[in-house]
C-alpha cells in the first residue's frame, strides 16, 4: 500500500514560562493511503501536536522545530506517486491551500469548535469560498450560459465577464476591487448561492434532516451530536484524502458517538480516503482502526495493525496499557501503570517510559530506542523487546 | 426612569419650603411674599401630591428657570447642547474607530512593538488628568502654534454671514449649517476650533476601549474555534477579522455604548479649558452657584440619555450576537 503522510523525526516543542516543553520527541511515522490510523495515547502525550503539526496550526508559543512531514499528493487516476512534498519547508500559502482541502480536521469540543456568531451556513460554506472558488465559477458559468435572457442587458455580460475572470484566476485582484464596491460587489452573490447549494448538499450527506433549517441557524440552536455532524461537514465538504479526527467522540456520550464513528466509517468509504483518529478509547481503535499507533510522553512506542497491537503488544508500555483496561468477569484488582507521567520540561533521559518500566535496563537510561520494524509492520520502539 | 424621577424628587424635598420657595425671589421686597409664593406653589402640600405637580410640569417639558443661563432650562438646554453635540459627533467616532482599531492590532500580536506602543499611550491616557491634558495640546497646538484655537466659531465675519438671512440654522451645528448651506469655508473653520477638544477627549477616553479590545482579541484567539477557521484553511485576515473581532467587539459595544452616553452630558473639564460653552460648562456653573432647576432637570436628562444609550446598545448586540437575538 502507498504511503500518504510520511512523519520522520518530528520534534515540537513548547516554550512557557516554566521552561521548555519538549512535547514531541522524534516521532516517525507512517500513514498509508486508505487506512484508519489509530493514535493512542493518554492525556498530554503529544497526540493533537502531533496531527496539528502535520497541519501546521500549532498555536504559539508552539514551535516545530525539526523533522520532515512528506505528502503524498495523490495523482488522478496515475498509478505512479507524485513527487512528495515536505510541508515542513511549504509557504504558508501552500499550506492554506492544503488545510481543509486535501487534508482537514475536526475537533474534540464540538460546542467550542463553531463560532457562535456565524451562522452554521456560513460557516460551512467558507470552506468552499476558500478552496472550490474555480470549479464553482465554472458551474456559475454552466447555468449562466444555459438561462434565457430575461434579465436585464447590463448584468449578464458582467456576471459572464466577472466568473471567467474567477475561473481563471481566483486571486483576480480586480476581482477584489469589485467586491469593494457597493453595488458590483453584487456579482459574489450567485458565488454565495452556488456555495450554499453545495453546503445544503454536505449536510444532508451527513444524515441531518432539515438541511435547508440548520444552514441558516446558528450553533447554539443545536445540540452537541449535530454541531458535532456540523464540524465534520465543514472537514469534508472539499472532500479530502485525509480526515484528522482529534478526539472527535470523547466529549460525545456513547450513542451519539456510536453514531459519528459508525459516520466516519461509511464516509470513508465514500469521500475520504484515509483516517487519523486520535482517542484515548482502546475500545474505539479495536472497533474501527485498521493500524494503531501508541504514544507515549511525547514519542511513539509502537506502531502495529490493530489485531497484531492487540494480541501481541511488544513495548512495555502498550502490555501494561491493555492489562488495565477492565475487562468482563474480572475477578483479581484492576492492573495499573506505576508512578506517573513525567514532566515533559525535564522528560527522563533515554527512553521516556525507563522510570516506569519493568523491563528498564541500563542502556534505556541513557540513549533513547529507534522506532523499528520488528516484522510485519510491526514497529517498536524498546531495547527489550528485540 | 420613574426611580432615577422619584430620586431627584427626594433629593429636591431635603430642601425646606423656604429655600425652594426663595428660588422665586427676584428682589429683597419680595422676600416677605414667602409664606405666600409657598402657598402658590404648593410647597407645603404633601409630598407625592407635589411629586407628581412636578411630573406634570415636566412632561410638559417646563423644567423650571436656569439663573446661570438667565432663560427656561429647556430653552437654555437647547442653546447649550449643540455644542455639546457638535464636539460628540466628531469625538465618538474617533474614540470607537480608533480604539477598535488600535486594540485590534495589539490584541492580534501581544508583545509586539505596537502593542508596547499601544499600552505606553493608554496609560498616558488613562491616567493624565484630563485638564492637564487639555492644558499641554493647547499650550503646543495655540501658544506655540497658532493653528487650533479654543472656543467657538465667533469672528465677525462668520457671525455675521451666520446671523445673515441666507444663512439658515438647520441644525445649530456649525459644521452641518456650513455644509447645508454650501459654505465650506465655515465647516472648515469650525473644525479647526474642534481639532483639539476631539483630540483630547479621543487619547482620554479611546484608552480604555483599545484594552478592553485588545484583552478580547486575546481571548478570542486562543478559542478552539479559532482553530477550526485555521484548519478549514482560512487566510489571517479572515481569522482575524471575521472570526476573532466580531466575538471581541462584544464587551467593547457595552462600554463604548456608556462612554458615548457620559459624552452627551458634556466633559466639564474639555469645555472649560477649550471654553466651549456645552452642556458640561453649563452644568459646572449651575452646580457652583447652585441652580437647583438646573441640577435636577440635567439629572433627568442623563437618566433618559442612559436609558436611550441602553436600548442603543442592546440594538447593536442583537445585530452581532445571534445569542440574543429574539426569535
């Protein structure tokens, strides 16, 4: 299978006032196309640096320090890949370009991830204004050519005039001077209608009844699972190769989160072709996941397909992971992790799970273990468990 | 309103029969007429039967008699607030625009040098007496540079093309009558007379609005939605300005919305040093020399000015924030 997203030695970091936070240290991963990649992880463990790192939204005071992010930008119907790009070394605009369209993102608080001053339609339909302005001109022009000539002499010319420029160049900077005046600035509105009818259509795809309603009303007209839905809607609605879902269900109570996950799974069959899940639930990764990725203060441990993770977990820290989740007609006292997670401003020497370890050797103190592939895909990242 | 009424009311029975009786009294013969003019009056009749005589004769907009101004206090009102209104219309727009402006920038790079800058002037602003500042801008832009000079429009000639027949005072704004009646000249020097009571009263009072802003910016920009518009990929002028400002510019309607109001009723100390004789000149002389008619009609006023600044408010919030707009 072809690679997608190829992460070599990624290191962010964090400068607060405490000092610096070392929040992710060398992660290298991989995420090949069509998959739902599973990363897990407990709290703090560099999981949504990680995902916004490859989108390059890490809020200051972030900062990606080091490391290569390569893309594989997907060739129409080529069977060759394209030439990767590290969007490390992209101009912002590059990267613009890119967010929300090939690759977007929901989020954890879907009360807190929509403006609650924008209404759900314009909210949605950004991301077409931002991204799909040439195709929706061509559209525009599609209709324009095909309606009668009922309209009066003047706007028809100039509404012809204004999306080929549109098509051509969406950047036209007399594009821009035209919206800046009052009455030709009217030429966005059948843009905006163009987008509407596209995000009306969004919406119903993700099983919301009363699409027309919802677009026009406004976030806290919702309830949680809908604006949930709502947050999705604006992540696919370029469809996308990748979809990061950024602890999308954990704030969701189990049957709405049934819900989207069983969602997720029927878009990706449809529009998306690769998932980056990030959760804290092993029960979702086994339910959905097709590869699953385990972190660690801030660097990854093992990375396995999902069946293999689960029967036969190599690194110390993904064994005593699934020894203390519950399980049915548990009899003895639930198994947990000694001690706790380490300070990331002063993170242990070598390997960041030795002062928890069982295993810990002297080695693991003092040089920090490469990621390697053990056979079969699986990669871990432990002197132990060679 | 009817407890802000009842209030000045209140405040206006402390007064004996005699005192308020003495208001009437013109010449020292008269001052054995008290027993009577008290009589008259009605003084010494219970009180909320005297509450709402006074109610009366102010819905009939009759206020009573200002001494200082030596006419009714509504004629008097009327003569006073143009110039109040004129110095408002100039300042309100700079101390929003420029507050909102300023606090934007600030909020939108902490730490930067504008935001250095920003502070460094706010707190000049905020915390130099207002005189002082006046005094300093005079001093610079009159004694050193003859450009703005303090008062009115009142040379000869002006008043003279003003006091002329084709000359209609549509508004008793000079710069508006200038402008209606095609005589630019008049508008241009009208705002030279302006130009430093609008500074003063912007660098005063658009401080606290620029930190409200900027705090606001702040806040927004740390918001999880913010994020979203970043990941739909969003450019930062969008985010900025589209996302972040508009749920910023909600605090900063509610206090701009109560400077503009304190505004209405005159800066004392911008008109007495600037010698415009607004409402506030008025008012600090009533209250010196005790012009109770004055005092408590100008009460009454504020009240409904506040009332009004409210509803005004409360108008815009519902345009911004879909939250509180009614179904």
């Amino acid at each position: 299978m072809s690679k997608l997203i190829e992460i070599k030695d990624l290191v962010t970091n964090f400068y607060t006032y405490e000092g610096v936070v070392k929040a992710l240290n060398k992660i290298s991963l991989d995420i090949d196309k069509g998959i739902t990649f599973g990363l897990v992880g407990e709290s703090g463990c560099g999981k949504s640096v990680t995902v916004r790192s490859i989108m390059r939204i890490v809020q200051s005071p972030g900062k990606i320090e080091s490391g290569q992010i390569f893309f594989h930008e997907e060739n129409n119907g080529s069977t060759s890949d394209s030439e990767p790009v590290d969007l490390l070394l992209q101009t912002e605009k590059y990267m613009r370009h890119l967010r929300g369209n090939k690759i977007s993102m929901i989020f954890q608080e879907p009360n807190a991830a929509l403006n609650p001053i924008l209404s759900i339609g314009a909210q949605v339909s950004e991301s077409f204004l931002f991204h799909k302005k040439k195709e929706m001109a061509g559209k525009i022009l599609e209709h324009l050519s095909a309606e009668d000539d009922t309209t009066l002499p003047l706007i028809k010319p100039f509404l012809r005039f204004a999306y080929t420029k549109l098509a051509e160049n969406p950047q036209s900077g007399l594009l821009k001077l035209f919206s800046r005046v009052p009455v030709l600035k009217l030429w966005e509105t059948k843009l905006k209608q163009e987008a509407r009818r596209r995000s009306v259509e969004i919406i119903e795809k993700l099983a919301i009844p009363n699409a027309r309603k919802i677009f026009d009303s406004f976030p806290h007209n919702l309830s949680g699972g809908m604006k949930q839905r709502i947050v999705i809607a604006i992540a696919l609605a370029c469809s996308p190769v990748l979809l990061i879902a950024d602890e999308a269900t954990s704030n969701l109570d189990v049957t709405i989160q049934a819900q989207i996950l069983e969602l997720l799974n029927t878009l990706k069959n449809d529009i998306i072709s690769s998932i980056l899940l990030i959760t804290h639930d092993l029960g979702v990764v086994a339910e959905t996941c097709d590869r699953v990725g385990v972190m660690y203060a801030g660097s990854l441990c093992e990375v396995a397909d999902v069946k293999e993770l689960f029967h036969n977990p190599r690194h110390p820290y993904t064994k005593a992971l699934l020894n203390s989740v519950p399980k049915r007609a548990q009899a003895k006292k639930l198994e947990t992790i000694e001690g706790s997670v380490p300070n990331l401003v002063t993170p242990p020497t070598g390997c960041r799970f030795h002062p928890r370890c069982s295993l810990a050797m002297e080695k693991c103190k003092q040089k920090t273990p490469q990621i390697m592939d053990k056979g079969n895909g699986h990669m871990v990242a432990c002197y132990a468990a060679a | 309103m009817i407890g802000v009424s009842i209030l000045i009311f209140g405040l206006m029975m402390t007064f004996s029969p005699e005192r308020r009786a003495a208001a009437f009294v013109t010449t020292p013969q008269m001052a054995k007429d008290i027993p009577m003019l008290i009589k008259k009056y009605g003084f010494d009749k219970p009180f909320y039967v005297q509450y709402f005589t006074w109610i009366k004769e102010v819905s009939h907009l009759n206020l009573g008699y200002s001494l200082v101004a030596s006419r009714s206090v509504f004629d008097a009102f009327l003569y006073y607030f143009p110039i109040t209104l004129e110095l408002n219309l100039f300042a309100s727009p700079c101390i929003i625009l420029f507050g909102i402006w300023m606090g934007t920038i600030a909020g939108i790079k902490p730490n930067s040098f504008f935001d250095h800058f920003s502070r460094i002037f706010s707190i000049i602003g905020w915390s130099l007496p207002t005189f002082l500042f006046a005094l300093v801008l005079m001093m610079i832009f009159y004694g050193y540079f003859p450009w703005f000079p303090p008062g009115v429009l009142s040379d000869k000639l002006t008043m003279f093309v003003m006091n002329s027949n084709d000359f209609i005072r549509y508004t008793h704004l000079y710069t508006i009558d200038g402008i209606l009646n095609g005589r630019l000249d008049i508008t241009l020097n009208a705002l030279k007379y302006l130009a430093l009571p609008v500074l003063t009263e912007t660098i005063v009072i658009c401080a606290l609005l620029m930190r409200v802003m900027r705090s606001g910016m702040l806040e927004e920009m740390s918001k999880d939605y913010i994020i979203t518009a970043m990941a739909k990929g969003a450019d930062k002028k969008t985010i900025y300005l589209k996302h972040a400002r508009r749920n910023a510019l909600i605090p900063v309607i509610t206090i701009a919305g109560q400077l503009i109001a304190s505004l209405m009723e005159g800066s004392i100390a911008v008109e007495i040093i600037f010698n415009r004789q607004g409402i506030g000149w008025w008012l600090a002389s009533s209250a010196t020399q005790l012009d109770m008619p004055v005092l408590m009609s100008m009460c009454l006023v504020m009240a409904v000015v506040f009332v009004l600044s409210n509803l005004f408010v409360d108008l815009i919030y519902a345009y911004i924030d879909p939250r509180i707009r009614l179904s």
